[in-house]
C-alpha cells in the first residue's frame, strides 16, 4: 500500500485526494492546506461538489506539513503537490 498526502486543497487538490481514494493500491494519510478557513475541516467538508458515490472521508485538514506526513508505520511515501 503506498500512503499518499494531498498539499493544497482547492478544486483539483480535492480531486486529486479523491482519486487517491478510489485507488485500492493508495492510502490517503494526509491532507495539508494553508487556507485557514480549511484547516481543521475534513476532505468531505470542503468538497463544493460532493458526488454521493465518493467514500467519505474524515481525514481533517492540517497546515503542519510533519503533521500531515505523520510517522512510523503511517508515514506517507508520496506527496502530490497542487
């Protein structure tokens, strides 16, 4: 399982974690925004148009890179930058 986080939260950073999702092969680890009106809510609450079919996702939002990479054993291999 490759761990992913998803660096900046806009429209198509959204749908770069969603497509992460959707991927058996990918494990969404992280998400990392600067926008503080994101920071702290979760994938599904900052989506603007939410398809019913996606799987939800209650990962919150974090401004600390170290944070959103995390450590040990869920320590992602890749970033996607957007």
């Amino acid at each position: 399982m490759i761990r992913v986080i998803v660096i900046g939260l806009g429209p198509i950073g959204i749908a770069c974690a969603r497509a992460v999702l959707d991927e058996a092969h990918l494990q969404l680890v992280g998400l990392l925004d600067v926008d503080p009106q994101k920071v702290g809510k979760t994938l599904d609450e900052c989506d603007e148009r939410p398809d019913p079919d996606d799987e939800p996702c209650h990962l919150r939002i974090t401004q600390s890179l170290d944070q959103a990479i995390g450590s040990g054993d869920s320590k992602a291999h890749v970033a996607i930058l957007k």
